[in-house]
C-alpha cells in the first residue's frame, strides 16, 4: 500500500513505510546500511524511513511501477525483514493487491516480477528466499477476506458476510470500489476512481 508495506509469514510480522528510492552517492554514504537492499539485478535501493529522509523517493500510482522494479524491491525487503534469522527459506504463498483499473493489464506482469527465487541481500545479509505462488487480488479486497477469516472463524464469519459486498478502499491517490459476491471478486462491478484519495 502507500501508507506502509506490511507482511506476516508463521507469526512474525513486519512492517516499515511504503517508500523506496534509488540512492545517490551522498545517500550510500549517509543511509543506515540495514535498509539497503541489492536485488537480484544488483540494483540498489534504500526503503523505509530512510528512503524518506534520504533518497529521491519512488512513491507515485503509475502502471509502470513493475518494470521500475519498485515493487518488488519492496516485497525483497519485507522478505528480508520477515527472515532476519534465517536467510534461506521457501513461502508459499505471497498475496498482495493492485488497483482495479490496473488488476487485469498489470496483474501477470506483477506475478511474474515477483514469483519464484530471489537472491538479494539486505544491509551486509545475503537472502535466497523461493516465492512459490503469488496472488494478487485487487486492492481493498483484503479487508473482506481478513474479516471473514479472522479469529479462524470461518463459517460464522462467512455467513455473516455472505450476499453482495462493495468495499470502499480509500487509498493515497486513489478510491477503489470492490464488489464481492459471497466471496469471488465481480469485476464488472468494481472500479478506481483516480482522483479522488486522500492525498488530491
């Protein structure tokens, strides 16, 4: 999101602001050296708190914001901060969103940047973490899904939730609708109206 990355893998969670910049020489000199990230293209960037105060911040809603790869330097480094103690490891399964406007032009794009091995490291700790699967759904959607499973209380939940849906994820630039229709996505009745977040 454009608020915060966030990410939970077997309990542990972690979470820092969702920004990411490609350093300049002064930056590398200053930065704290656990919030830079090398990627698998030896690419290197600073996220965080410091890709705010440091860097010339990468932070806009723009479709090409996979091939600027600034994606997945954040999931690498949300990656790295979820396997601090372990620097090899496999996840199933990575979940995250698009806007809906960008769900059905962006959404093989972005599975495919971010889908399988990655080797990268973070501050002076080299990662190779496998992505086995990569879902992404559109955004806002994931507040459904949280309530409808939470507490592992699936079936009362979803009884309580079932029927039609519209959820209204008001985000940074944007304000996305989501219908759901006991459960499955209905695109035909979602959308992203582009001007209208909080930041316009």
């Amino acid at each position: 999101g454009f608020g915060r990355c966030k990410g939970a893998l077997d309990g542990k969670t972690a979470e820092f602001p969702a920004f990411v910049a490609a350093p300049s020489a002064l930056d590398l000199g200053e930065v704290h050296t656990r919030n830079l990230l090398t990627d698998p293209d030896g690419h290197v960037w600073i996220y965080g708190e410091d890709a705010i105060l440091e860097g010339g911040m990468r932070f806009k809603l723009a479709p090409d914001k996979m091939r600027r790869g600034t994606e997945r330097a954040r999931m690498l480094a949300l990656l790295g901060e979820l396997f601090s103690d372990s620097p090899m490891g496999y996840v199933d399964r990575v979940v995250t969103g698009l806007p809906v406007a960008e769900l059905s032009p962006f959404k093989d794009d972005l599975i495919a940047l971010l889908k399988g091995p990655h080797k990268f490291s973070v501050g002076k700790r080299n990662y190779n973490i496998t992505v086995g699967d990569v879902r992404v759904i559109p955004q806002g959607a994931g507040a459904y899904y949280s309530l409808v499973m939470q507490d592992g209380k699936e079936a009362a939940s979803a009884k309580a939730y079932s029927g039609r849906s519209l959820i209204i994820d008001i985000g940074y630039r944007t304000v996305n609708l989501v219908t759901l229709d006991n459960g499955p996505y209905v695109p035909q009745y979602s959308a992203t109206l582009p001007k209208d977040g909080i930041h316009n």
